[in-house]
C-alpha cells in the first residue's frame, strides 16, 4: 500500500485514542503528555515513572506551562481547564489497563526498553498501540520480542516537545502500515510535522544532527568550542557546542555514534574529547569569535562536508525522502536552509569540491553515488497525491502557515503544467497542509527588500502571478480547498481557482490593509467580476479588513459547497473537479460596476492608513472601469508597487515582522 505524501488524505483505521500513557516523567516524556493533552482535550493521559518525585516535578511543570499560556493569552481559562483535567500521574504499571496507546519515552537504554515492554504488553490490549521515543535505536531492534509487533513503533519527538512540531515516525518492516498512517495523520491533524523514516538507526535527524556535532567535535584538534560555533552560525541559528551545553547532549552523541560506528563502520566512532569535557566553552547564538581566514574556511568546509555528505547518503539509502530532510532540519534543528538546499545554492562544483574534501579528510564517510543535481527534490513545498484521477496539490510550508512566495507558486505552476495534457488526469486540487490554515498569505518576511521600489515591487506582483493567470486560461479544472484560514494572497489564489469548497470552519481575510499595502495579486480586480452580489462585504474586506466565514462565503457564492472536516473536504474538491470537466467558465472581461465605499470611521485611523485606504478604493473603482482582465490586473500589480513606497507598508511590514500592533497614525 502507499502512503500519501499528505497524511491527512490517509483514511484512519483506528479512532482517536481516548486513554494514552506516557511512560517516563522526565525531560521529554512530560512535554509530549502536553502536547497530548493540548492537541486532545478530552483525552486521558497518565504519566507513568516508577519515581513519585519525578511526577510530582512533571505535573507542576505542566500546570505552569498552562498558566504561562494563560498569562499570554495563548490559552483561554476553559482550555486551561481542559488541558489539566484527566491528566493524572501514576508509578503502578497497573494503571496502563484499559489504554489503548502507550507512549515511552522513559531510556534509550535498549534492555530496558525491552524490559518495559514486555510489562506493557503483559497489560494492554493486543491492538492498543505502543510506540517508543528514541533519537537512535532501530524499531526492529526495541520490538523484537513483541508477541504482537504490528501495533509498535518508534515516535521520535523533537525538545520542547509541545512545542517543536517534528516527530519521525519510523514506517520499519515489523509494522502494519495502517499503524504508521494512523500516527502520521494524527500527528498531522493536531499540529504536528509527521516525517517518516526508514529503520536505519538514527533515523534521518540524528544521523545529521549527531554528526555534525561529532564533526564538529573532531574539529577541535586545530580550533575553539567558540570558533566552531561562530563559523556554524552561517549555517544554523546555534551552533552545536551551544546547543550541546544547553541540551547535555555529549553522552547521547557518544551512545549514537558508537551505534553508527559498530553498524555502520569506524569513522563514526565519538570524538574522544566528548568523554573529558562536560560544557564547552563557547559563544551564544549570533555571537562571533575572530577566526583566522585559513582555519575559518577549514571548519566550514569540513561542517559543509559533514551535512552533505549525510544527506546524500539518506538520500541514496531511502532513510527519508529529500524534501522531508531539508523541513525537518529547518524546523526541528534549527538549521536556517535545509543539506540539500545548501547544495542548491552553492552549485554543484563548489558542493564537489567540499565533499573531495571531506572524502579525502574523514575516509569511510558517505559521498554522492550520482551527479549532485539528482539529489534535489522535485518539490519542496508543496506535496502532490493522487486522488480519482485528480491530482491534489497540498501547500506545505508549516513553519509560515503555508504562506506562498513565488519558489512555492512556480512549484504548483510546475506540476499542473506537468499533468494539464495528460488526459488521464481530469484536474486539480489544491489544500493547506495541517488543520490551521490553507494559506496565510504571501510570505510578508520577503517585502522589506521591496519597499520603496514601485516598480520590483509591481514586478513581484506580476511575477506571484504567473500562477494565476495561467489559472484563469487553464481549461483543466481546478478546485481550492479550504482547510482553514485563507489570507491575502492564499485567498487570492482561491479566488482564481475554478471553484471553492471550504471548511465549515474555514475563514477568509485580506489583512493587507492592516500591513499598510493592499492585495496586489487580484483580490482588488477579480472577486467583483465573479461574484458582483458580494461587492459590498469584498469592500469591507479589503478597506477595513474585515473577516469572511465560510458560511457567509457560501451564501454569497464566493463559496461553491461547505465541507466537515479534511478528509470529506478534500472528497468534495475531488468530485467538484469532476462535476467542472468541460464546464470551466474564464473569468468576464468586460467592465463591472461597483457600489461606493462607506467612509471608515474617524475611530479606526490609527488602524488603519488613509493613503492606503484611499490607493484600495481608486484601484477598486479603475479595475472595475477596465475592459479587459489583463488591463484590470495591472491596476492591481501597479497599486501593490505604489503601497510599497508609503510609509504605511514600511510602519505595517515591520510591526508585522516585530512582532507589534502597527501604529498608522503618523503615517498619513
Ligand atoms: N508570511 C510569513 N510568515 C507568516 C505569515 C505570512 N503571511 N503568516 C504567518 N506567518 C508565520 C508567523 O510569522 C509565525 O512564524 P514564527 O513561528 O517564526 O514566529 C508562524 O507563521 C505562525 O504564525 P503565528 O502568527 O504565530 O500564528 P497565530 O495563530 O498567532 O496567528 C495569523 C495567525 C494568521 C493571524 C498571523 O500569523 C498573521 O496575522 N499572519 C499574517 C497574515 C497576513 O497578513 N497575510 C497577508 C499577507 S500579504
């Protein structure tokens, strides 16, 4: 059976869980029972040690996380209410009867794993799950004496574990596949990175994380803990002996590359120095110690080297898939590109050169079994399932609430040019990853080098748009479902598509306004010619940014169906496509007309930029009057470069990125 790139296209074959236990009241077992309960209010979780001290402290810690959460506003006082009721701690194994998942994440001590699950598995059900967290040991290797090994495998979290979305979820032989589908699309329903990897041990994270800290340690024959670390920071955002210090991690690289070296071979063995020193002397993140040219140029190419020569090998190996390791060290490690991303920016006769290099430095270490460029995914951002003939195009980009920019744009263009001719595909869809937004917009961390340049910023309009209009010629239809938040630009994206079905829950927003720019990419020109009867609430969208409900939507046409949940969102888009098959209607050319704008209150000022308010409706009003969508569209790119120049933008833009509430009084 093969999995979905999109877990949460996966039919479950098991309900949620309704008791889980946490066995291990330590430093990561506490944090995933959090999450837990967070993500599944109503769920039982019971925290399982064999020391009541080490509850006690792990019960505390969680109730000040709430009240943190509280203080912050992150967390409503039912919430509160319901992520601490049914949380319970217990050191009788009794009280594992009757759970239907059991989560340890009490050792990596293999023995002891074992001897843990053989207790577990004397007391649960033969289907209830049971999973271990660990950095390192093999699946097969923990679950070898398990009467009943297709409920079993490993969840590898990330620290802080309730807040880090990564997780590994090992997909080993042993396992039923419906098992690793289940827990890759729970994971992904509440909030989670679900990454799947091979059984190698390691697994895809800590074979970078681990060597790279191990290569960094064998650096320090010739340099400094804070030299290292300061000629890393172009590469993650702290470097390794910072994050070791912070984490104690020099027994568990010393415990994982032993395991890499007896399975895999000596060049692997822990550096010795891991064993004579307990904290590094080293610099903090963004701090930088003076590193002489030549030694500077040896540490980056031998951490260079280290990185690529890992990925390329999990690559070759099928640990994990290409666009999973560059995600997943971006966001459960830190690193500010992904290996593979690296060696797409330094090119392929600079990546050739490093990994010689490191060939000719660390014998025995991995290199590249094909040319450089075959180890780039075809896709980064986006994922691709296949669903009754339908192509379903998922945005992936959880760090940003799948924001677009225009990598991600080209990436949808690139695979419905790929399958629009192909007859056996009858159309697209495109959906948001996770449960929390379709797309949060255009990505607002790439404006601040546009501003105050009309004409690369209308160029960036166009550009972002090279998407859209190929949608609005495409005969081949294509749905947009709505998972959940849809703003700005992802709203823009929507509204091009050839039908919308949403969410019950979904929610449509054109902040732009509150950013002091306005909606560039078509949210100005086209909704009035779809769907003129909502040409009222679409002002009140774009000048004041008022919030859309998918109901209201559905009531106003903008929304073609209104869904329950992903799977039957995703269902509902699938047959839509087919229902559209030869029945795509362009989007009208001619001039529409459209009702005055309401004045905005005196009271709203601050919040809002009279220039910027002023620049909607003239683009609004001329949009309207143009006769073709062409001409239309470009009032739209020309006002988005206009709005760059303002110092609204520049006020809203960094206010976002800081941040703060903007503050548009004194903007004008
Ligand atoms: N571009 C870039 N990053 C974005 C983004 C966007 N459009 N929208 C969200 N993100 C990022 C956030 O900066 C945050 O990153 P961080 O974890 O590194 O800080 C992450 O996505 C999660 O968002 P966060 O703001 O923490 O979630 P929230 O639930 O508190 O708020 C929103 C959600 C959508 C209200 C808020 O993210 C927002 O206002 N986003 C901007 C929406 C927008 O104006 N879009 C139009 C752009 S033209």
């Amino acid at each position: 059976m093969n999995a979905r790139a999109n877990p949460l296209l996966e039919t479950p074959a098991r309900p949620l869980p309704r008791h889980v236990a946490v066995i291990g009241a330590g430093a990561i077992g506490p944090d995933i029972a959090y999450y837990l309960k967070t993500a599944l209010p109503g769920l039982k979780v019971t925290l399982l040690d064999v020391r009541q001290e080490a509850i006690d402290a792990a019960l505390a810690r969680l109730a000040g996380y709430v009240d943190k959460a509280v203080q912050r506003g992150k967390m409503g006082t039912e919430q509160a209410r319901h992520a601490l009721e049914g949380l319970e701690g217990s050191t009788d194994y009794g009280a594992l009867a009757g759970c239907d998942w059991v989560l340890e994440a009490a050792t990596e001590d293999l023995a002891l794993k074992r001897r843990i699950f053989a207790d577990v598995e004397a007391r649960v059900a033969s289907d209830a799950v049971i999973t271990s967290n660990t950095s390192s040991l093999p699946a097969g290797r923990i679950f070898a004496d398990l009467k009943h090994p297709r409920r079993a495998t490993v969840t590898h979290f990330f620290a802080p574990a309730w807040r880090n979305p990564a997780v590994e979820v090992i997909a080993w032989p042993g396992a039923d596949h419906a098992l690793v589908a289940w827990l890759r699309r729970l994971f992904a329903a509440t909030g989670k990175l679900p990454l799947a990897t091979s059984d190698a041990p390691c697994f895809v994270l800590d074979r970078v994380f681990d060597n790279w800290c191990n290569e960094a340690a064998l650096l320090l024959a010739g340099a400094t803990a804070a030299q290292v670390d300061s000629v890393a920071g172009e590469f993650v955002h702290a470097g390794p002996f910072f994050v070791l210090n912070l984490a104690h991690g020099n027994p568990i690289i010393v415990e994982t590359n032993n395991l890499q070296a007896d399975e895999e071979g000596e060049h692997y063995r822990p550096a010795s120095i891991f064993r004579s020193v307990e904290r590094w002397h080293t610099v903090a993140p963004g701090r930088q110690v003076e590193v002489p040219p030549e030694l500077r140029e040896r540490i980056r190419d031998r951490l260079l080297g280290v990185l690529l020569s890992q990925a390329v090998d999990i690559v070759d190996r099928g640990i994990g898939g290409a666009a999973d390791l560059d995600l997943g060290c971006r966001i459960a490690l830190g690193f500010r590109r992904g290996p593979l991303e690296l060696m797409r920016e330094l090119g392929e006769a600079e990546c050739a050169r490093v990994l010689r290099r490191f060939a000719a430095e660390r014998p025995g270490m991995p290199s590249a079994q094909r040319p450089l460029a075959q180890y780039q995914p075809a896709e980064r951002h986006v994922l691709v399932d296949d669903a009754d003939r339908v192509k379903v195009i998922t945005l992936r980009r959880p760090e940003a609430l799948n924001a677009l920019h225009d990598e991600m744009t080209d990436e949808i263009l690139a695979v419905i040019r790929r399958h629009e001719a192909d007859p056996r595909v009858a159309g697209f869809v495109i959906v948001g990853y996770g449960t929390k937004a379709f797309c949060a917009g255009a990505d607002i961390g790439r404006f601040p080098s546009l501003l105050g340049d009309a004409d690369a910023a209308a160029q960036y309009a166009r550009d972002c748009s090279r998407l859209l209009v190929h949608l609005d010629r495409s005969p081949k239809p294509v749905v947009a479902a709505l998972n959940g938040m849809a703003l700005g630009g992802g709203l823009e994206l929507a509204m091009r598509c050839h039908a919308i079905v949403a969410d019950r829950r979904a929610v449509m927003q054109l902040p732009e306004v509150g950013l002091g720019i306005v909606p560039g990419i078509g949210a100005m020109v086209v909704p009035y010619r779809r769907w003129p009867r909502a040409a009222a609430v679409l002002h009140g969208m774009l000048t004041r940014g008022e919030r859309l409900r998918a109901g209201q939507a559905q009531e106003l046409g903008i929304v073609d169906e209104l869904a329950d949940g992903y799977q039957d969102l995703v269902t509902r888009a699938v047959a839509r496509v087919h229902a559209l098959a030869g029945a795509v209607r362009p989007i009208s050319d001619g001039p529409v007309a459209v009702p005055a704008f309401e004045p905005v209150p005196p009271a709203e000022a601050g919040m809002r930029s009279a220039a910027i308010v002023a620049l909607i409706e003239q683009a609004v009003r001329e949009a309207a009057a143009a006769t073709t969508l062409g001409e239309a569209l470009e009032i739209g790119y020309r006002a988005f470069g206009t709005a760059a120049c303002t110092a609204a933008a520049r006020e809203g833009i960094a206010a976002f990125l800081a941040k703060r509430s903007p503050d548009f009084a004194a903007t004008g």
